[in-house]
C-alpha cells in the first residue's frame, strides 16, 4: 500500500487543529477534545455549551464536504468495507477514548501543548499502537 506525501496539506491541516484547541481554550475555556465534545452531546448533558459543541461536530463532518465544494476534485478517504472490522475497531476507540481519559485531540494537541505528563503517556501509548496496528496490518494480516 502506497502513502501519498503531503507536507504542505499536511502542515495546512496541523496548523489549522492548533488554532481550533487554541481558540476554543481562549472562547470556551475548554479543551478541544473531541472525545469529551461528543460524548457530551448525548444526554444527561442539555447545557448552555450544547451549541457551540453541536456546532464543533458539524464543522468536524462537514469539512470535506466543504473542500470538495471549494476544489477541483473530491476527497480521496479509504475505509475498511469489512463491516466487523469497523464496528470492533470503532468500540475499541470508544474504549481506549474513555479509559485513557481523552482522545487523540485532548492528550496529544492540548495535553502535550500544556506539558501534561499523563498525556506525553497517553500520546505513546495511542501512537505505539498505531504504529504495531499498521505494521501488523501491513505486513502480517494484510500480506
């Protein structure tokens, strides 16, 4: 499996993530962890952040709708069609999410950014998986 390389979009994309968690720290006083955004989305949670948490969702699905609108051609995204694999792969996300006490976003934007240590743990960890997930998928299940 070949991986285009995309330093600029990629750089475009990391730039624009820092200034959502840090505009979101400056307006909310929150943190831009979408794990905790979602999941307060559902009941018992009817605050007077539901909006712009609402709103924050919306803006994180509809973004490649927006940049195949505003560009020449539509956004490539692979995904599994193997069903079971996804829902598996979806809950153990869901787990990891809420027994590591936040996401990718919250520990590795926001958590290194403010030099928390369970989150430098918690980044290695998710990234260490990461990378045995796609070695073992590349090279050992995936032939």
């Amino acid at each position: 499996m070949v991986t285009d390389f995309t330093p600029v979009a990629s750089f475009a994309g990391g730039v624009l993530i820092g200034l959502s968690a840090v505009l979101m720290l400056l307006l909310e006083g929150r943190i831009a962890g979408i794990s905790g955004i979602a999941s307060r989305l559902l009941p018992p949670y009817r605050d007077a952040g539901f909006g712009g948490r609402a709103a924050f969702v919306a803006g994180l699905v509809g973004a490649p709708f927006l940049v195949a609108a505003v560009s020449d051609g539509p956004i490539v995204q692979t995904v599994s069609s193997n069903f079971a694999l996804m829902v598996v792969a979806g809950l153990l996300v869901g787990f990891g999410s809420v027994w590591g006490s936040g996401c990718t976003s919250g520990h590795g934007v926001c958590g290194l950014a403010r030099r928390s240590i369970r989150s430098l743990v918690a980044t290695g960890v998710f990234m260490a998986a990461g990378f045995l997930t796609v070695f073992l998928m590349r090279h050992v299940i995936g032939g």
